[in-house]
C-alpha cells in the first residue's frame, strides 16, 4: 500500500510534468490533502484550482477535480473551463 506522502509526490511529479506547479497542504485533523494546481495560461495570466484528495484515495481527488471541470468558472462556459484545466495523465 502507497503511503498518502508517496501519493502526494507521484501527484506532484505527475503535474509538474505536464507544466503545472503544485503546492499541497496536509490537514492531519480532517485526514484530507489540498492540492494547489497553478501555471499561466498562454496569454500570460495566473491560472489556478484547488483539488481535494480523502485520505490515500486519489480517486478523491480525481473526482473532485473532475466536479471542477464541469462547473463554470467567473462566468466562463464549462468547456473554456475544461480546455483550461486539462490534466494529461
């Protein structure tokens, strides 16, 4: 069994790999990882999200990013919204 630091690492090394920086931030208390996702779009700008992971459960934090992309972002349509927070795998 993959411990949740070795998780955090591959999720980490994952993005970076595909042009986004990562911060994330363990909360012990609520047994929960918040991922930070950010890197500029092409037309120079910050773009970022937040995703949550469950534990180890890094269908959690799919899902949530998942949620993400289909939920309109300041007014954006849901597909701007997807086309902007691809994650290749």
């Amino acid at each position: 069994m993959r411990t949740r630091n070795k998780i955090i690492k591959e999720v980490i090394q994952c993005a970076e790999t595909n042009g986004w920086h990562v911060d994330a931030e363990k909360h012990q208390d609520k047994n929960i990882v918040i991922f930070e996702f950010s890197q500029f779009t092409p037309a120079g700008q910050d773009f970022f999200f937040f995703a949550t992971m469950q534990g180890r459960s890094l269908e959690s934090l799919v899902s949530d990013m998942e949620e993400l992309i289909r939920k309109p972002i300041y007014g954006w349509t849901v597909t701007d919204t997807a086309k902007m927070a691809h994650l290749t795998e």
